[in-house]
C-alpha cells in the first residue's frame, strides 16, 4: 500500500511540474545574453590587444542559440514572441524554422518597421533554402522604412537574392528583381555623406549583377551599356568609378583576345600566354595577404592536379606590396628582392604546383582587377572564357563544371 501510495505522489509531483512549474525560455532574455556576450568577447580582444577568435566566438553563440531552440515548436510559440524566436532559430542555423517563426509573428500585425525587420529576416531565410518563388514574391511585399533600409535591400537583392531567382526562375525573373529594388531607393533625398556613400554601393551591385545577367542572356552590349549608365551619375572622383571601370573591362574581355601578360620574374616556367595556345589556362591573381585566395588553393589545387592531363594550366600572377605578413606591416617598404624571396616561402607552404610570376599593376587594370581572387579563364584560342571574381566553397563546383566542359570541347 505504501508503495501504490508513493507511485501516485511521484505521479502528482511530476504532473504538478510539467503544468505549473515549467520554466518558460524567453527568446528576448536570450537574445539579450548572447548580444551582451559578443560586445564584452569583443572589447575583452580590443582592450587586451589581442586578436579576436571569431571562430570561437560564433561557435559559443551558435551552441548557446541552439540550446535556447532546442524542443521549440513554432505552433506553441507566442506570435507576439515569433520575432525573437526567427532571430534564435536564425543563429541556430536553422531557417526553416526561423521563417516559419516571423511568418507567425507578421500574424500579429506589427509596425511597418517591425514588419520590414521581419520580412528581411524571413528573406534572407528563404534564400538559404533556395526558395526562389518566396524570395521573389518577398520582395514585392517588403517596404524598407528609410532610405538606408532600401539601399541595404538593395545590395541583398544584387549580391545573394538575384542569383537564387535567376537559378530556379530565370534571367528575366531576375533582371525584374533588380529593377523593382531600384525603385524602392530615394536617390534624389540621400544627400548626407553616408547617405551617399550607401547609394553608391547599392547602385554599383545593381549595376554588377544586371551586367551580368546581361551577359549570360548574351547581351553584351546592353551589359555594357548599363555600366555606362550608372558611370555617368558619378563623379569622376568617386572612388566607385573605378570599380566599375573594372566591371566594364571585365565584361569587355568576354570573348576577346586576352591581354599578354608583362611579367619581371616568376617561380616556375612561364614563357607568356602565347605559349599556352591549345591549353585552357586560368590567370589567377592573387596576393600573399589575401584571405580568400588562399582559401581557395585546396580547391584550385584538385582542380590543376586532376584536369592537368585533359589540358588546363594556371598561372598565379601577382605584385609588390612592401611587406610580407608581419614583416614591414606598417612602413611597407620591404625591398622588392627581399619580397620576392618570400614568395618561396608562401609556395611551399600552401603546395602550389603551378607558375607564379611577378608585374605591375598594368596587368591588373588590363584584366579589369578590383578585387582577388581573381580568375580570367582563357580558352585553347586565346580569348577571354569568362572571369570570376571572388571565392566561396559553394560556388566552386559550378566553376569546376565549367571548366571541365571548356576542356572537352577540344581544340
């Protein structure tokens, strides 16, 4: 008997915790912690002096986020709370759940500003997932508040949205895409400083993304044409003119000849692009100090090791920057022998297989150069396949695609 009764106690207790007693997690609390984590993370390597581990510092957040989402339903969650549960799931790498989470919250009828925040959160979601119906149909929906919030969707839409809509939905889809953002920026009003420096940078990516979009439909002309466009609403001292000065080379040199190379010296044998006729060759301009580039190198060297023998060649082309890593920082004035010699050395350590010579910045400029990595792909005639600009895990396997289908088409 005194067992039974013991078992329905238990029983009880646990019913009584599970129903009253059952701590509630609140997402805004949480969010709160982890932000004041990252500030005091931060400015503990800033006072210290010190670098700051940011890998550690997004996996404590990432851990910390996943913990607080951890059992979450989104049909229990409290619409009015769905906001700061899209933000945890977001954080959780989770953006099923954190769109699902701001559509619930957008039930609630917020604040056009709330709405905004939360509709550019669930876009940036949908684009994750590859959803390109939703983030087209988003972005008719969204009305940025201001006139920063416009620009910044319109970056969003040239640097991420606009390829996910031309993969799934087309060119055309993409295009529409571009243009509607465009409207949504109050050109004529952003006369402040930083106003306009905002308004330069959203028009040069929609200028960069509808060029090429143009260029893909095998448009150049009009690619070309709308580089023109925009160059002509700057300055002449604007520093964007020279990005785009650089996009418009680019999009030039599709198709053409490419440009000689005029090189000083180099690791390994190069005798010029003329030698290479009958090759694919890709012209990889890159510097020691460069991040991407050299997160790029496994992928580039699987590329040259297993596509050698069909016919590829690359070439790392690069230039003097007065230091070498820690060596010169500051002054930037290492000799241009002593920075040669270190060359060697950044060889052998990242295992590069391929030529690697030095020239001046002409080269750069002929080849449209804004930023590396930096790859002009040339074909076995000698002209200009296409050029990439940057470097991302993702994208490479479309690259590599690419270029194995340049190889076997042949001579």
């Amino acid at each position: 008997m005194l067992r039974i009764h013991l078992a329905v106690v238990l029983v009880a207790i646990a019913s009584f915790l599970s129903f009253g007693f059952v701590q509630k997690t609140n997402p805004a609390e949480v969010l709160k912690a982890i932000n004041e984590y990252r500030a005091s993370t931060i400015a503990k390597a800033r006072e210290s002096g010190t670098q700051l581990d940011l890998a550690a510092m997004n996996a404590e957040v990432l851990s910390r986020a996943k913990t607080a989402v951890e059992g979450v339903k989104i049909e229990s969650i409290d619409a009015a709370e769905g906001y700061a549960w899209a933000q945890l799931f977001q954080l959780a790498e989770m953006p099923k759940m954190a769109c699902d989470a701001a559509a619930k919250y957008l039930t609630t009828n917020p604040s056009s500003t709330q709405r905004y925040s939360a509709q550019f959160l669930m876009i940036n979601s949908c684009n994750s997932l590859g959803e390109a119906h939703m983030v087209a149909e988003l972005l008719t929906q969204m009305t940025p508040p201001n006139a920063s919030a416009a620009a910044s969707l319109a970056s969003s839409t040239a640097y991420m949205f606009a390829d996910t809509i031309h993969e799934k939905l087309g060119i055309a889809a993409a295009l529409k895409a571009l243009d509607d953002v465009e409207k949504l920026i109050p050109f004529a009003t952003m006369t402040s400083e930083n106003d306009q420096r905002l308004a330069d940078s959203a028009r040069v990516g929609l200028t960069n993304s509808r060029a090429e979009l143009l260029l893909a439909a095998g448009k150049k002309q009009d690619a070309l044409a709308s580089i023109d466009k925009t160059l002509a609403l700057m300055k002449p001292e604007n520093a964007s003119v020279r990005t785009l000065t650089g996009l418009k080379t680019r999009i030039a040199l599709v198709g053409s000849a490419a440009p000689a190379l005029t090189f000083e010296k180099g690791y390994g044998e190069f005798a010029g692009l003329e030698s290479l006729k009958g090759k694919v060759v890709l012209i990889d301009f890159f510097a020691h100090w460069c991040g991407p580039c050299i997160r790029s190198f496994p992928d580039m060297k699987k590329l040259y090791e297993d596509l050698k023998p069909k016919g590829l060649e690359i070439v790392g082309f690069t230039t003097y920057y007065g230091y070498y890593k820690g060596e010169n920082a500051q002054k930037r004035d290492m000799p241009k022998d002593v920075e040669y010699a270190k060359m060697a050395e950044f060889i052998k350590e990242h295992g590069l297989s391929w030529p690697v010579v030095y020239g001046d910045r002409t080269n750069f400029d002929a080849h449209g150069v804004t930023g590396i990595p930096h790859v002009t792909v040339v074909d076995r005639k000698g002209n200009v396949h296409k050029i990439k600009v940057g470097y991302s895990p993702d994208s490479f396997g479309a690259f590599r695609s690419e270029i194995e289908k340049l190889l076997a088409e042949g001579p």
